[in-house]
C-alpha cells in the first residue's frame, strides 16, 4: 500500500509538470554516437541548450552508444557532446512542438568529411593563385599595351595630320593589345574581386583612346558598379559626352563631385567640353561659368568661356549690314586667358579669336595686355582624372 501510495503521489507530481508544458508543445531526440573508428561510444554527454532561454537539458549515451532525450520544449538549441569532461563536437538543431529528432553523430564521417572540405578547399585555392596570377600577368601586358598607345598618340597629335599616319599602324597595334590583354584579364577575374573595378577602369580607358566610345561608357559605368571612383565617373562622363548623352553625363561629372569636391573645376570644364563638341556650346556655359568660379586661374577654362561666348554671339541686321553683337563677358573671357597663360597654348588662341573679332569689324584691340574678345576654337579634349 505504501509503496502503491508513493507511486500514486509520484505520478501525480508528474502529471502537475507536464500541465504547465503540454506534451504537444515538447520534442524528443533519439540517436547514437560512433568514434573515429566508427564504434558505437558510450557515456558521452548530449546536451541542448536552448539559444533563447539558455535552459539546458541533457543526456548520457548508454554502453551501446545511444541516447534518448525528451520532453525538451520546442526552439532552437546548441547540441553540445562532451566526453571526458571535453567537448568533442557542437551542432544546432530547430525542434518542433510533438516532433521526435533521429540525431546520429559518426565522428568517422565527419572526419572524412573534414578531409574532404580541406581538400576541396586546398584545389580551390590553388585554382584561385593561378587564375590571380593569370589576371595580373594579363592586367600587367595590357596596361603596358596602354601606356604605349598613350605615348604614340601624344607623338601623333604634336604632327601635322599629312605625317601622322607614319605611326597609325604602330598605335592601333599597342592600342588592340591592350584591349585585348585588358579583357582577357577581365574574363580571368572573379565578379566579386576587389581588383575588377580597376581593371574596368584600364579597360574603359583602351576603348576610349580609341574612339570606341560607347564600349568605353559600358566598361566606365561597370567600373563605377564595382568601385565607384572618382575618376571612372569623370572617364564615364567624358565618353558619354562623345556619344551624345550630355544628361547622363552630367549625372556622372555630378558624382565625381560628390566623391571629390577638390577637383570640382575639373569636372566643370570636362562636362562643357562634352557640351562643346556635341554642339551644344550655348548649354556649356553654365557649367564654364562655374569652372572659372571653382578654379579662377585655370587658363583653359578662360579660353574656353571666351569661345563658346562667340559661337554664341547674336547678330543684328539692318539692310545689307549685319552687326555682331558680343556677348557681355567675351572680351573679358579671352583676356584673363592671355593673362594666365602668357606665351601658352590658350593665350596664342585666344589672341587669334580676338584677331578674327577685330576681322569681323567689332572695333576691339588684339593687343595682348589689353582688352580682347575670342573667335571660333577647335574642340578641345576632355582632361582625365
């Protein structure tokens, strides 16, 4: 009888813990331990620890390696084994409300599994030196490549057109190179290296100085995707320019802007250029206007404002006679650029568009040191950052 009573309480106390966590609500995990050897392991400690509680609930592997633990609430635990007072091993599990867990852990199929990720991982990292290698052996040809073709194209443009063609042949050689050794070394990268936005960048550079300018604009704006910079912006601003997309390209002189404030004239003046050579001189002054405000003693600049207010000059017609009519600010414009380039290439310019001015009758001086106006001007490059 006492011993029917004692039971009888037992179960009733049991009966009292299990209300306050319904048996719907608990999970179980069933399993065995195996050792390196593949040997079931006995009195090996399982442990779950739940992530949000820390409430911990544990078990002890019988002499034929299994386990079984229940009524462990449902949630997410750290299973934790420890053998000899050292944990062996760690995992997670996500248990559900009533579900019963097959947790088999084979320390000898881990550690093949180990054997096999190191090895994995030791081919791909030998996989990744080469393609590296690769890329920079490339990148490194092609950059070459481009120096060369910058340096032939600056000895081209110092020649009259009639004896450039002597060196035609010797740039579009180190000029196709360093397209081609450029976009071999793109293809060998990956599209999360570091190094991409560079390459990009070189790359954009080889198709502009070869006046393929919408695939420079394509490679600019993938540059700027990777790593936006600066420079690429501005590259990518100029190359849209020549293509004719002034509005993106003011998108793109804009963030060059944003990113570097220090050389907010130069971005200024690259935009205006593009507006100049596509024909929209009237829409460049604004951007001249603020290129002098940034940078005052930029003598490009000056000729610049100078040029694009002749070219924009109105014309007032009274019979047979038709009177130019300058622009406020042209004379001026011409002047500060002899001013600042005394003896330069913008002063000379200058000084020739003040002669065209007088040879149009506007009744100025082509003194130098005096006041002076401009006359219709080549169309300048862009500067590069």
């Amino acid at each position: 009888m006492a011993v029917a009573c004692a039971l009888s309480l037992m179960a009733g106390m049991g009966a009292t813990a299990f209300a306050q966590a319904p048996a719907t609500t608990l999970a179980r995990v069933i399993g065995e331990v195996r050792d390196v050897g593949g040997n079931l392991s006995g009195n090996v400690t399982v442990a779950f620890t739940n992530t949000t509680t820390n409430q911990a609930y544990s078990t002890l592997t019988d002499d034929r390696g299994r386990f079984l633990r229940d009524g462990i609430p449902a949630g997410n635990y750290t299973v934790t084994l420890t053998f000899n007072r050292e944990v062996v091993y760690e995992t997670v599990a996500v248990l559900a409300p009533g579900q019963e867990l097959l947790l088999n852990i084979n320390f000898q199929e881990l550690q093949a599994q180990d054997a096999a990720a190191a090895e994995d991982a030791a081919r791909k990292s030998a996989e990744a030196r080469a393609q590296f290698a690769e890329m920079k052996g490339r990148f490194e040809a092609g950059l070459a490549a481009l120096e060369a073709a910058k340096a032939t194209r600056m000895q081209m443009d110092k020649l009259p057109r009639a004896e450039q063609a002597a060196l035609q042949g010797q740039f579009a050689q180190s000029s196709g190179t360093a397209v081609s050794e450029l976009s071999a070394a793109l293809g060998a990268i990956a599209p999360t290296d570091t190094n991409r936005g560079l390459v990009l960048a070189r790359l954009g550079e080889a198709y502009e100085l070869t006046g393929k300018y919408a695939d420079a604009a394509s490679t600019y704006q993938q540059a700027v995707a990777s790593k936006p910079d600066p420079a690429s912006y501005n590259n990518l601003g100029n190359s849209l320019a020549r293509t004719g997309k002034v509005d993106e390209a003011l998108a793109a002189y804009q963030k060059a802007i944003e990113l570097d404030p220090t050389n907010t004239a130069v971005y200024w003046r690259n935009f205006s250029v593009g507006l100049y050579n596509s024909g929209r001189i009237k829409e460049s002054l604004d951007p001249l206007k603020k290129a002098t405000e940034a940078d005052p003693k930029n003598a490009q600049a000056w000729y610049l404002m100078g040029a694009a207010l002749v070219n924009t000059m109105e014309f007032k017609t009274e019979g047979d006679k038709v009177t130019p009519i300058m622009q406020p600010g042209t004379i001026e414009a011409y002047q500060k650029a002899i001013e600042l380039d005394p003896g330069g290439p913008y002063a000379a310019q200058a000084q020739q568009g003040l002669e065209a001015l007088q040879a149009m009758g506007v009744g100025i001086s082509t003194r130098q040191g005096q006041r002076s106006a401009p006359a219709r001007s080549a169309q300048p490059a862009p500067a590069r950052r």
